[in-house]
C-alpha cells in the first residue's frame, strides 16, 4: 500500500450552492487530517458534509452546520476523517465568501 499526503482539495463554492470538495478516487481510501475554511470577505456561513459512495446529501451527513464565520478569519477542523472510494466532502457557504480546502492522505 502506498501513502500520499497531499491537498485533497481546494475551493470557492457559488453562493447558496451545495458543491464537491473532494472524492475519493477509484481503488483509493483517504484520511482527511484537517478541513479549513478560510472567509476571504465578510462575515458568512457554512456547512460541511461526508456523503457515502452511492448516497445523496442530507442533514444526517453534516460534521458542520450553520457555523458563523467572521469577516477576515479562518475555521480549522481537525477530524481525521476515514474515507472510502467514492465518499465525498461537501460543502456550502451562504454567500460565496469561503474558500475551503482539505488536506490528507490517500491509500492505494
């Protein structure tokens, strides 16, 4: 088994728009070692969800939920999420202030 850390992803979802921030790939299994949101204008707020293989999005997949965040600051989730193939990150901001980004390590 071979072990990559790496930026699983990165992005600046549209306003009230629920989008991909990292799937895990085929023949692949992922630890997401941190989350961070990052407010790039004013203050705004998020969700983030883990969505299984095959599954769509509910409020049962949140980790995160209307959390508040102020202008010019930045929310860091330590988790250590455990992935399979095809399970997804998501997320929302209210109003597109937010970058998001996801770091870990992939399992081939």
């Amino acid at each position: 088994m071979a072990t990559v850390r790496k930026v699983l992803g990165q992005l600046i979802p549209a306003a009230f728009t629920l989008e991909t921030l990292y799937t895990v790939p085929a023949d692949t299994q992922a630890v997401v070692s941190s989350v961070m949101v990052c407010n790039n204008s004013t203050a705004d707020s998020f969700l983030i969800a883990v969505v299984p293989s095959g599954e769509s999005y509910g409020n049962e997949r949140n980790i995160y939920y209307n959390i508040e965040l102020p202008a010019a600051n930045t929310f860091t989730a330590t988790v250590g999420l455990t992935l399979a193939e095809g399970d997804s990150i998501q997320v929302f901001s209210t109003l597109g202030n937010l970058t998001f980004a996801a770091f870990g390590q992939e399992i081939t």
